[in-house]
C-alpha cells in the first residue's frame, strides 16, 4: 500500500503513477486468447471439448454439455429460505430499476410533411458468461440477465466453466430465478468464441456479457465487431473519498471489499485527516486477518492500495475525476457537493450508510461497470446494450421538393453523380 500526501514534493509525478498504472492483461493472454478464439471457429465442439477437458478438467460428454432447466429449479426449490427471500429481493430491486431504463420511439412530421423518427428493438439473443473458478457470482448472473430481460430478448444463453464437472448450485438458482434459456457447461475464451461464432451445439448470439478473468475479458475485446460486448472489464477498483468523522473500521472493510476480489483490484482512499489515514490503514491490517479472502485481500492491498491525504476534499475531487473509478463512495454527512463535482464515475455511493457492498447486491443500479478509467467515456451496464435503434423517415412528394434539392446540390459537390440522380429523376429533373 503507498501512503500519498498531495502536498508533499514529488505528489504529482507519484500521482501520475498511480493513474496510469495498468493492471490487465498483457501480451502473452492476447497470443493465447487469439489461438483459442482461431482454433473455436474452425472446429467448433471439438475445441470446446479439449479445452474443457484441458482447463476444467472434465470430459463433456461423460458430465453433460448442458445443464437442464430442472436442475436449475431444483438448485432453487433446495435453497435455504433466508437465502431465497435474498436473491428474490434482489431481483425485484434490479428488475424495477431497470424497468426505468426502457427507452421510447420517437416520431415527428416537420413543416414540409417529412416524417422522422427510431424506433427501439432488442437483440434476438444475448449470451451471459458466468465465472465458476474463484469468482461464482449469483449476483452478476442478476445483473447481467435482468436488463437483458426487460429489455425484450427473446433467448438468453449462460456459459459458465464448471471445474471438475461441479456446478454452482447457487448460480443455477439464480437462473431459475430469471429464466435463463440455455445453460452450457463450457466458460473461458472457448465459450465466448463459441457465442460469437455459433458451433454445432450452441447457436451463436448477438451481444455477449458478464464478468471473467484477463482471458475471457480479452476474448470479448477480440471478438467486438463479430458481436457486439457490454465491455471490455479489467480488475475491479474502488475509491473512497471520507472524513475523520467516519468510522475507521467501516472505511477499511469497504477498501477490502474490493481488495477481495481478486489480487490485481485496487482500493484508494482519499481523507482530509493524517490520523484518520493511519486509523484507516491499521483498521485495514486488523481486519484483514480475519476474512477467509485474506490471501487474496492482502496480495491486491499491498500491491495496489493507496491512502491519499489531501487539505480538503474539495481538493480531492480533481484527482478522483482522473482516476475515473468503477466505483466512488463519498463517505461524508453531506456528500451533494461532492457529488456534484463528480465528473468520471461508474457509480457513485451517497453517505456514510451507502456502502458499495449494497449495490453489488439490493439496491437495483447495475454492478457491471467500466473499469481501468473507462469511466471517462462509458457507462455500466442498462437496458440499452441489449437493444439498438433504427431510425426511419418518409418523404411525400411535396416533401421531397422541398428538401431534395439540397440532397442534389450535396451529392454533386461530393462527386457521387447516382446519388444527386436517384433524388433528381424524383424531382422530374
């Protein structure tokens, strides 16, 4: 962890470290991720075969290459009760939520009769991709299916690794809960290339998303254009922005939330007090020590972690906007005219009772969200990255008068001759 004093000589070039600081895939996961990718499209199943025998150690046709709907509605009838009510009130939370987000059509017929407008429809399939290694996540499954849902797609299709042939029986109650389509027991780069490029077996998708390690986030950058991605995820991280009033002990468990996930996250925290910095810091170490992350936790703390000291938090809010986080809480009794100076953000966590912890579960906003400063030009994941618009217009004759000259004038400027003669013999020129 490297402790930051924003006043002291040497801040800015440290600072600029700590923002450009890349910790994603390299190199070699691209080389790899490209050979898998190749070898999926031109053999299909059989690739899907060895490389899940290679890396999950299982054979599929002795385990079974899908996982029916009456073993996910099993997994839910099986849940514990308490634990059921959970993932139900999720669910509504994330569904109503999301409910917002579906967008109009929009029509209208200016002064020359030309009517204009889009109209919104969603994919015909989307695919999920669910981690089953380190990372078995019921409530990414929510997240990433629920928007696909209400936004209207008609087929939706989970992947997910199942090491040694076991499955999550949580992830598949979590998709009985929303009622996924497909279930294949296939993950990492192969079953993304298999939802792009469609094999035997599986059918391919329109739009891919969900969480995974270097390998699968470099499969879905690989494949954007074959189909379309929600992002390209990096290594999860979160900034704190919080005062000496806050509580130490809840600052550090927040920081380690995300230091938990996995050895590459990042947590910073931005104070305005130096011995709220060190309480912080120590509450860190203690806590540590008693989750049963503490490997991971303390591997992703001590190498990317930071406690930033600046006068004011005012002052803070700069610096935030350049490390564009996935998420920001601004722990503070009053956190609007923080907030309102916010700029680059996946999301944002209001007061010291918001914990980010909430969102990845309840509180109904999407967790998937860009990472690694993308916040800088995109947004998390909605309704929308499940449907496109098509825009239309139409022309009467009186209509076409009016405008289509212009179009000719254009089209001869531009040196496209059939393009000013489809509009000119229109216009019985």
């Amino acid at each position: 962890m490297i402790r930051l004093d924003s006043t002291a000589a040497g801040f800015a070039h440290a600072f600029d470290a700590l923002v450009n600081d890349r910790r994603e895939a390299d190199a070699d996961v691209s080389r790899d991720v490209a050979m898998i990718v190749g070898s999926v499209r031109r053999e299909g199943d059989a690739a899907l075969h060895a490389f899940t025998q290679k890396f999950d150690g299982h054979d599929l046709n002795d385990s079974g290459w899908r996982i029916e709907r009456a073993d996910c509605e099993a997994a839910l009838a099986a849940l514990d009760p308490e634990l059921r009510a959970a993932l139900e009130l999720a669910r509504d939370r994330i569904t109503a939520y999301h409910e917002k987000q579906r967008p109009e059509d929009m029509a209208m017929t200016d002064a020359h009769g030309v009517r204009t407008g889009a109209r919104w429809r969603a994919v015909d399939a989307a695919g999920l991709y669910v981690p089953g290694g380190r990372a078995a996540y019921p409530s990414s499954l929510l997240m990433n299916a629920i928007p696909a849902k209400v936004a209207g797609v008609e087929r939706l299709v989970m992947v997910t690794p199942t090491p040694g042939g076991v499955v999550n029986p949580l992830v598949l109650a979590a998709a009985a809960l929303v009622g996924i389509d497909e279930i294949w027991r296939v993950g990492g780069a192969q079953a993304v290339a298999a939802l792009a490029y469609g094999t035997d077996r599986i059918r391919a998708v329109d739009v891919i998303c969900g969480p995974g390690n270097a390998w699968v986030a470099e499969a879905k950058r690989q494949l954007y254009g074959v189909v379309g991605i929600d992002m390209v995820a990096g290594p999860s991280e979160i900034v704190v922005v919080a005062d000496r009033d806050c509580d130490a002990e809840w600052i550090a468990a927040d920081l380690l939330g995300q230091s938990e996930h996995d050895p590459t996250s990042q947590s910073i925290l931005f104070t305005d007090d130096a011995g709220f910095a060190d309480a912080v810091a120590d509450a860190v170490d203690r806590a540590i020590g008693t989750l049963a992350t503490a490997q991971v936790a303390r591997a992703a703390w001590d190498a990317n972690g930071a406690i930033i000291v600046v006068p004011t938090l005012d002052e803070a809010m700069p610096l935030v906007n350049r490390l564009a986080p996935e998420h920001l809480e601004l722990a503070v009794a009053d956190p609007q005219p923080l907030f309102d100076q916010v700029r680059h953000a996946g999301s944002v966590f209001l007061g010291r009772h918001t914990p980010e912890a909430v969102g990845d579960y309840v509180a109904g906003p999407n967790h998937v969200l860009p990472t690694g400063r993308r916040a800088r030009f995109a947004s998390g994941l909605s309704v929308l990255d499940f449907m496109k618009r098509t825009s239309f217009l139409s022309c009467d004759a009186d209509g076409l008068a009016a405008i289509g000259p212009a179009a000719v004038t254009l089209a001869t400027a531009e040196g496209l001759p059939a393009h000013a003669l489809s509009v000119a013999l229109r216009l019985g020129r």
